[in-house]
C-alpha cells in the first residue's frame, strides 16, 4: 500500500501528511511534484493544505491545471482514492471532481481553531473505522473554507449521503455556532456519488499524537488503511 | 532585456483589449459587499441600500486574432470565473 502526497509550490501541508503516514502509520509514502505527470503507483493520492499557486485567483484555481492533477483526475475517474484536505478540497471543487464551491468564510476572518466535526456516513473508504455520529476533534484552517452550492444540489448532496462531515459542538450537536465558516447544512467534508474521492476542510494530518492535541485524526488514516488492504492477505 | 509585459508599459502595436467581469451570482452571499454595505450606512450614505463586489481582468489581444469571443469565453468559464457560483460579462475596446 503506498501514499502519494502532492507538492504543489505553496503546498505546507505536505509535510504533515507525510509524516502522519510514514512516521506515525508506518506506510510507505511518496511526494508527487505537481510538474510530474506520474503517480508512481500510488493507491491513494492525497492533495494537502496551503495555498497552492498563492492561492491567486481562487483558492485551487491555477493547481487544477498542473501536468499532475491532469494525472490524479485520470485516476479519480477510474476509481482511485482521491483525497484533498483544505486546500485540496478546494483543488477538487475546481477541477470538478466534487461539485461545489468553497468561498470566503461568511465572517471574512481566518480560521485556525479545533473544531468538532460529526461523522455522518461511514459506509465510505475514509470512515469505515468509524461510527455514524462519531464525533472527532479535528484542527481547521482556512480563509475559504464556507461550502456553498445552489438549493437542488445541496439536497442532491443530502438524499445521497455524500456529506461524509458536518460540523458540530463536542455533543454531536449541529449548530451555527459550531460552524466556522458559514458553510451550508454545516458541511465539512463531502465525497462524490463513486465515494472514491473525499473533500474536507479540517486537517486530520495534524491530529495523529497526543502531543498534537487529538489523535482523531488517525481514525481516517485508519479508514483508509483498512479500506486499501487487500482481503486474505498476510502481509 | 527588458520585457515589456513584465514593466506594463504598452507594447507599440494594434493589440485590442478585452475586460471581463466578474461577480458572483444573484442570490449567493457575498460577505464583503455587506460589510462594505454597513461602513457606508455608518459613514451616513445612506442612500446606497446594498453593494455587491467582483473584480475585473484586462486582457490585451493580439491584433488579427481570430475567434477571439470563443476564446474569451473559454478562458472566462475554464479559468477567471468559477461557474458555480460566479458569472462573467466580456467588453471589448
């Protein structure tokens, strides 16, 4: 099983997500420089946070045309695991792999704070460890992270249980004082109707220690680890 | 050697120029023109009862292209404007 992490330049999560599979998972991990066009046979490709391109534009405007993403779109659509974080859920909004948009925070003011945020599906390869309604303490970190779409696509989103995370108090309970950004129906983290390709605002590359505060973060990774296994095999 | 279109000074030729517009869609919320909105109302202009913000991209065309609407409208909806929730005018000089 190998991770590959994309580095576009303004990427600073990479790193993170780097450390968090090889160090703290023990997977094998790959960087993938956003100029290559080869995903050297990666299982699972994971876009990071930061401000890809300087974020020029729109968030994830500019990285969607990179010779690699043309490469990660290929492999999303032929049912490889695609997952971006912050940044990278901007990526794939842009590139139209999840539909949607990520904008300005409805109060115009960075976030950077732990947040709560409510597992609503589990039948998905990145929460499959997890229950419904878990609730896992994960950092946030954006500007434009206020998930927006028009009325009939939100409830596209809702009747097909593709909101994978919602944003909540420590309870569970959904509020718009739990949301950080104004996000409709609390949204944090969306797959598409495949489930192969998972967006989400909050950074669970960061939250895999103790010493970070929360090791919920883990409860992905793990996700996604036992989603990749193959089954009967020993090794 | 300089490059002109770094220093922005005008290349001598018959370029024409292009100006998109952006916004974002009626009925999408946009939380800077709200804000802006209210330092209005507070600093008494009162008359000015909502503000809605974009930006705008110059584009210089080389003379003679051809196709040249198409072509602005692809960059439009690939690039400048995100489709979901903006929406673009093109003017041409």
């Amino acid at each position: 099983m190998k991770f590959g992490i994309v580095t576009f330049p303004g990427s600073n999560c990479d790193y993170d997500a780097y450390a968090a599979v090889k160090h703290v998972m023990g997977e094998e991990v790959e960087f993938l420089w956003h100029k290559s066009a080869d995903l050297l046979g990666c299982d699972i490709v994971i876009l990071p946070g930061g401000f890809s391109y300087g974020d020029y534009l729109r968030g994830g405007a500019i990285a969607k045309f990179s010779p690699i993403m043309e490469q990660v779109i290929k492999f999303a659509n032929s049912g490889g695991m695609v997952m971006g974080i912050c940044n990278g859920f901007q990526i794939l909004t842009e590139c139209g792999l999840l539909p949607g948009a990520l904008m300005r925070n409805s109060h115009l003011r960075f976030s950077c704070k732990f947040i709560y945020l409510r597992v609503e599906n589990n039948n998905s390869p990145y929460t499959c460890n997890c229950n419904v309604g878990d609730v896992l303490k994960i950092p946030v970190a954006h500007g434009e992270g206020n998930y927006y779409h028009f009325g009939s696509e939100i409830d596209r989103l809702e009747k097909n249980n593709l909101v994978i995370f919602r944003y909540c108090d420590k309870d569970g309970n959904i509020s718009s004082e739990s949301n950080p950004n104004g996000s409709i129906n609390n949204i944090g983290g969306i797959c598409n109707k495949e489930g192969n390709v998972l967006g989400m605002m909050p950074h669970p590359e960061r939250v895999v220690e103790d010493i970070l505060g929360s090791t919920d973060g883990l409860k992905i990774f793990e996700s996604i680890k036992a989603s990749l296994k193959p089954a009967n095999t020993l090794s | 050697m300089e490059d002109e279109r770094l220093t922005g000074k005008m290349i001598m030729s018959n370029n024409k120029k292009a100006i998109v517009y952006v916004r974002l869609k009626e009925g999408v919320l946009d939380p800077q023109g709200v804000t802006i909105h209210k330092a209005l109302s507070q600093m008494g202009y009162n008359e000015f009862v909502s503000v809605r913000t974009g930006r705008f991209f110059e584009l210089e065309v080389e003379a003679g292209s051809t196709n040249i609407d198409k072509r602005l409208h692809e960059v439009c909806s690939k690039l400048l404007a995100n489709p979901v929730i903006e929406s673009y005018t093109v003017e041409k000089l």
